[in-house]
C-alpha cells in the first residue's frame, strides 16, 4: 500500500527520462539499418526492455548501458539471421508486439509472438487484417471475431503495397504496416481519420526511408535504410504530464522541466491546458528530428472546457491525468471520443472514473454514437480522503497520485510496481519534490 502524501508548494526543475515511444522506435529501426546506431537518453522501463530482449533473441547484436541511458545497436541488415522458428515474448508492451509484428511478416522464419497479463486481452486484428492484405501470412487467436495474442508468423513468399484507410487513428497501427512496406513490392499508402503521433515517419525519413507525408496521407515503398550514427531522445511529454499538472494545480508552485519533446503530434494536452487557463511556457526550443525544449508549468486557476474526438489522437496518454486537471477546475469538463481507452492496459476510463467519484468528484460516462464514449467533470466538489485502486495501470497509478497530493488530504494507492512498466523514476522523483 502506497500512501499518497500532500504537499502544499513545489518550486523545482527536474528532468524526466526519455521517450517511451522513441525508444521502442529508436531500437527497431536501428535493427534493420546495417552498421551502429548510438541511442542517447533511451528509456529504461519494462515495455522497452521487453523490444530491446526481443530484439536481442533475434541476433541483433544490442549493448545497453543502463547507468548512462545508452543503447548501441550493431546490425547486419533489415533480414535477421535466424533458422528454426524463433519465441519471442513481448511482456505487456503494445507497442512492442505491433509494430514487431510489421518486421516479422517479412522475415524467412516463423515465430511466434507472445504476452503476459493484460497484453493477451488487447485487440490484434487491427494490425493482423491490414498485414495480411499486404500478404502476411500472421494470426492470432481468434474469440468473438477478434484476435488476440499470441500471434503466429509465417514466411511468405513475397509482400505486396497496399492502399489502406485505417478505421481508427493508431500509431501503432500505421506503424506496423509502414515496417512491412519497407521489404514490399510496389508502395503503400496509408490514410489517417485524425492525425496520430508520428515518431515512425520521423525517424525513418532520418534514415532515409522512401516515405512522403502530405496532411493525413503517409506513401511509403521499400528503402535501404541508413543508420545516422547517433539519436537522441527527448523526455518523453507523456511522463512530463504529471509534473506539468502538479505544477498547475498546487498554489504558489512552479515546476520546470527539461528537454521535453515537442512533437507536433503530441502536443493536444498541452494545447487543451491552455485553453483551460494554465500558465505553460516553453523555452529554449530545438528543431531536431523530433523538436523538444524546457517547459515552465506555474500555478493555475483552470477552467471548465471542452475536448472534441479529432483532438483525443493527439493526447492518448494524458487523457488519465487530464481527468485530474479538469476534477480542479472551475465549470464542466467534457471530453468525447474515449473509445480507446476501453482497451488500454486496463479500461483506463472505467479504472478513472471508478477512483474519482470514490474521491468525490462529479464524474461519469456515457456511450454516445454507438460505441464510442465521453466524460464529463463538474471540477470542485468537496473531496474525501479514500483508498485508491490503480487496476495494475500505470497511467492511473501515476495521475491518482498527483491528485492525492493536489488535494491537501491523505490517501493510500494499492499498487505503484505497475508504474515500472514506463517510468520506474516516477517515485522517486515525486519523493525529491518534498525536500
């Protein structure tokens, strides 16, 4: 059992690590580029140690240091040498087995590709229905029309570019199918509902993939890649969430965070913020393949607001701490298009909403076009000091404890070691805020 402290002031810089969708990037494009790729400020968590194990059980040679937060990557080439079929387990990471899943349909041996935990209930048939469209031979297992993992990869003899509108806006998805692409005849072309984060496109266009971007369009054929010998990765926004919301939320406070990424496509959080009134500065901004820069959070009076669906994309993983910003806020917060939340880690919307009206914040959900779901929060209600249930995510874990010390009152969390699976720094950075 956790127990949540409050703190009534926080004046401090702190750095957090870098980004955990970069790293997991970082690693897998390096894998098929021939030659070293140096990886600065890599990410130690679970998820990404679950790509650099799976990658390493592949014959990619991989040194990590994990004092300095360094990765070196020693390939020979987009095709791995390996005979037999090969079992790789992907932990609870979703990036891991996705975007994997893209490399390993164009690979001549078969594999298998499995999960732990809440991994093997997380939907595959968004990735393994476009994969075989390309000729793919991939599955998973198959309950009520879905797959699910463990999926089984077999070589096929050739692969094929495709025209593809993806039903929903993923990363991850988009991903899987631009990997595939890069060892397939003829080119492919993806088309976005909404924007969505757009590490992969970065990152390969800096490795010289054959790949063109115009709005919501992505073309894509198959490149050599190039290793630029050295990445950095900025802090990761996702993680910089929590501090920036302390940082608002308590009185008389201000927290000032460095080297925070600024990608375009990550920015809906703190877009929003502003909109509710927060005080956020961003300094000393670098235009690298992925920009990034120090962002100031200072104490805020927030206001009610709404977040329409084309906005969700762009802020996935903040959309937990979000809710806690918006319980503090003055007037009503309505946030729609959560469908995808349902199907994190956990049902971050249920594990939310479950934990806040426990708190005492005004809060529900509710269905509306069909299946998709939205939130509404009337901020400012009297607040009750209770036992939280983080349901083994780390994103609710994270941001209950930033209300529990915005609230001014004692709380108790059950679970922090599912934290680890994104930001094991995450405690004792909250621990430095209180010296």
């Amino acid at each position: 059992m956790y127990h949540i402290i409050p703190i009534s002031k926080v004046k401090k810089e702190i750095a957090v690590p870098g980004d955990k969708s970069i790293s997991h990037r970082a690693l897998l494009i390096s894998s098929l580029a021939r030659g070293k790729t140096k990886i600065i400020n890599f990410l130690n968590s679970q998820d990404t140690l679950a790509t650099l194990k799976c990658l390493r059980m592949l014959n990619v040679e991989i040194k990590y240091t994990k004092r300095k937060n360094e990765a070196e990557v020693n390939s020979r080439g987009p095709l791995f040498d390996i005979s037999g079929k090969v079992k790789l387990n992907a932990q609870e990471s979703g990036t891991t087995i996705r975007l994997l899943s893209g490399i390993l349909v164009a690979q001549k041996f078969s594999s298998l590709l499995e999960s732990k935990g809440s991994l093997r209930k997380r939907p595959m048939k968004r990735i393994t229905y476009p994969l075989r469209l390309m000729g793919g031979k991939i599955k998973g297992k198959i309950k009520d029309k879905e797959e699910y993992p463990p999926l089984e990869i077999d070589p096929t003899d050739f692969l094929l570019g495709i025209n593809y509108k993806l039903p929903q806006a993923s990363a991850q998805v988009k991903s899987a199918i631009m990997f595939a692409s890069l060892f397939s005849k003829g080119k492919t072309k993806i088309v976005e509902p909404q924007h969505s984060r757009d590490h992969t496109e970065r990152m390969l266009r800096l490795f010289g993939a054959k790949l063109k971007k115009v709005s919501k369009s992505i073309t894509i054929e198959k490149s050599k890649l190039a290793s630029p010998g050295e990445i950095f990765i900025p802090s990761d926004i996702s993680s910089a969430s929590f501090f920036i919301a302390l940082g608002l939320l308590l009185k008389d406070s201000e927290i000032l965070i460095r080297n925070v990424g600024l990608n375009p496509t990550r920015s809906g959080f703190l877009k929003v913020l502003k909109r509710m009134g927060a005080n956020i500065k961003v300094f000393n901004r670098k235009n690298y393949f992925e920009p990034y820069g120090d962002v100031l959070a200072k104490s805020s009076q927030l206001k009610g607001v709404e977040v329409e669906e084309k906005e969700i994309p762009l802020m996935i993983d903040e959309l937990p701490i979000l809710m806690v910003c918006a319980s503090f806020a003055k007037g009503r917060t309505i946030i729609k298009g959560l469908r995808e939340l349902k199907v994190k880690e956990t049902d971050r919307l249920s594990s939310m909403v479950y934990n806040l009206k426990k708190a005492g914040v005004d809060i529900k959900a509710t269905t509306y076009k069909g299946d998709n779901w939205k939130v509404e929060i009337l901020g400012k209600r009297k607040i009750n000091s209770v036992k939280f249930r983080s349901f083994s995510d780390h994103r609710t874990a994270m941001s209950l404890i930033v209300f529990g010390m915005a609230s001014q009152k004692s709380f108790y969390l059950d679970d922090v070691t599912c934290i680890d699976k994104s930001f094991p720094d995450f405690i004792p950075i909250i621990n430095s805020l209180y010296g």
